[in-house]
C-alpha cells in the first residue's frame, strides 16, 4: 500500500482503538446505576455522536489522502479525475456505513451489558467483537487503493492491442483460496481471454481485500521485440 494511504489507513485505525477505549470506561462509569438510569445517560451522552465525532476526522483524512494520490496512480489522460474521485466517493461510503452501524451497536452493547452486571473484562472482549475492528480498517483501506489501481490498468488493457497478454500476480501462499490459484496458473493471457475466462477479476480481483492483480506479461514484450 503506499505511503500516503497507508498514513492515513494508520490513523483511522488509531481512532478505532481509541474508540474502542472510550466506550470501555463509559461502561465502568453505567454498570453500578440502575437499569433505568443507564438507559437515561446513554441518551444524554447520545454515544452515537460521540463514536461518529471521533472517527469521522479520521476519515476525512483518509479520503483526502485518496484524492491527493490519484495523480500518481492514474497515467495522465488515462482515467478522468472524475472516474477516480467518483470511486473515492463510493469507497469511503462503506466506511461511512460501517461507523454507523459500530456506533448503534456499542451503543446497544454498553446498554445490555451495563443493565447484566457484566465485568469490565467481559466487556471489553466483547468491544473487541464488535463494530469495526482496527484490522478491518486497514484491510478496508488497502482493497479500495487496489481497486482504484486495477481500475486503472483495466482502462489501460481496453486500448491496448488485442494480442497483448497478461498474467496473473501475487503470492501464492497458504491464503490463497482457489479462485486465484486457478488463475495463477492460467499463465498469459490476452484481456479478451481474461474476461472470457475470469470474468470482472481485471478489476475486482479474486476476491474482496486480494493481493493479486493482473499485469502485462514480459513474454509478451519480448515475443515482440524478437519478431
């Protein structure tokens, strides 16, 4: 991932562990009152502003560190600023949806709890199973970049010769699933194959957050250069 993605994909995710914190000692604050009054502090605090207010900025951060790098994803002239910007847009909508939802959840989580007697141990590994995690903002991070960069070489691929292969990279290790083994071991193949044969992967991948991406192959280059 680069630099200035993974900045911010940093930062979002230290909004999340923040997070994660507050609502643990807003917890240790509820437990001991009684049912109804938990009920009324949740509500006078509103939990939801407070989950929203504190990773929102992050998230600004992360979509504005999009923006200031589709420049050096995107060839000049080869996707509109406007194609990216558009990705940029839907992408950071899932996060948008994912805070909502994190921050209706703890929310519902700190009530139960509280109003159950959990222990604060208790709860906090319950925290760590709910919402959105750290991890996931990183991984959330790193799938929309890619994206946005097979976007790209797709676009690149369509105004190509017909006759120019590709082949499938990244690792071929123990996550690996099938979907992208099989296509591993495809070997070159022409945009027009690829599309016939593994539909959609020039731009999605084998599968949400996938290491692997399709790439010109070199005997392609050479075959050309020896002719």
């Amino acid at each position: 991932m680069s630099d200035y993605a993974d900045t911010a994909a940093k930062r979002f995710q230290s909004a999340i562990a923040e997070m994660q914190k507050r609502v643990g000692a807003l917890f240790v604050t509820l437990r001991d009152l009684p049912a109804d009054e938990i009920m009324v502090q949740l509500q006078a605090l509103d939990v939801r502003a407070t989950i929203t207010g504190l990773l929102e900025p992050e998230l600004a951060r992360l979509q504005a560190s999009y923006a200031a790098g589709l420049e050096l994803i995107a060839p000049s002239g080869v996707v509109s600023g406007e194609v990216l910007e558009g990705l940029v847009r839907m992408e950071m909508q899932v996060y948008v949806d994912r805070i909502g939802t994190t921050a209706v959840e703890l929310q519902r989580l700190i009530a139960q709890s509280a109003i159950a007697g959990m222990s604060e141990a208790d709860f906090a590994a319950s925290v760590l199973k709910t919402g959105m995690q750290p991890y996931q903002a990183n991984a959330l991070a790193n799938e929309s970049l890619r994206k946005y960069q097979r976007v790209v070489k797709d676009q690149i691929a369509q105004s190509a010769p017909p006759d120019k292969l590709y082949i499938y990279e990244g690792p071929n290790d123990d996550k690996t699933d099938d979907y992208c083994l099989e296509m591993l071991a495809a070997g070159p193949l022409t945009y027009e194959q690829i599309e016939s044969q593994f539909p959609g992967t020039f731009t999605a991948g084998g599968h949400f957050n996938c290491r692997h991406s399709w790439e010109p192959s070199v005997r392609s280059d050479q075959d050309k250069r020896a002719a």
